[in-house]
C-alpha cells in the first residue's frame, strides 16, 4: 500500500505544479498587453510641444482664439462679475448645510 499512496501524492505533486506554473504564466501574459498605450494617445513630448490657438470662453465655454481669449481676460480683470443678491447667498448657503447634513443624517427629512 506504500508505494500506491507514494504515486498518489507524486501524482498529486506534478498536479499542483503543473496549475501554478500555468496561473503564473498567464498573469504575465495580460500584463504585458495592459501595460501599452493607447495608438490614438498622443505622447506628452508632442503635447507639450503645441501651441495652443483656441481656447474656450470661462463665461459660456464657446470656442474662442487666442485674441478674444485675451481680450476676454482683460475685461474680466477690469470688471469683475456681478456679486450675487443677498438672500440668494444666503439660500445656497443653506442648501449646502442641507446637503451635509443629509448625508451624515440620511434620515432626517428636512
């Protein structure tokens, strides 16, 4: 009965490794495919390398060139946007205290 039992754990031996070696492998083969770039992805290099000639507006997010842009930032820095009305403050100010408080107090319903 010896030797039965020693084929059975040689067997279950070279079972094993067979299965480890074959996980072991396959983990490298997705790795190198995952660690490849995108083909459209532009390199930094290049990126870093172009000028930029459009821009888009911060008031309404229309395309605009470098002139108006320009332009733009200057009228901004001149006139700066018109305050909001009091009570209007005073309302969103409250609403972000809801907010918080409904997400630690789901509970509650204010």
């Amino acid at each position: 009965m010896g030797r039965v039992e020693a084929i059975k754990a040689i067997k279950l031996l070279g079972l094993i490794a067979t299965s480890a070696t074959l996980i072991v492998l396959s983990s490298y083969w997705r790795s190198a495919v995952i660690a490849l770039p995108l083909p459209e992805d532009i390199p930094e290099e290049i990126l870093r390398t172009q000028i930029i000639i459009e821009a888009r507006s911060p008031i309404d997010g229309k395309f605009l060139t470098a002139a108006e842009y320009a332009q733009l930032e200057a009228q901004l820095q001149e006139a700066p946007p018109r305050k909001l009305d009091p009570k209007i403050r005073e309302q969103i100010f409250l609403l972000r205290i809801r907010k918080t408080l409904l997400q630690f107090f789901p509970f509650l319903n204010l």
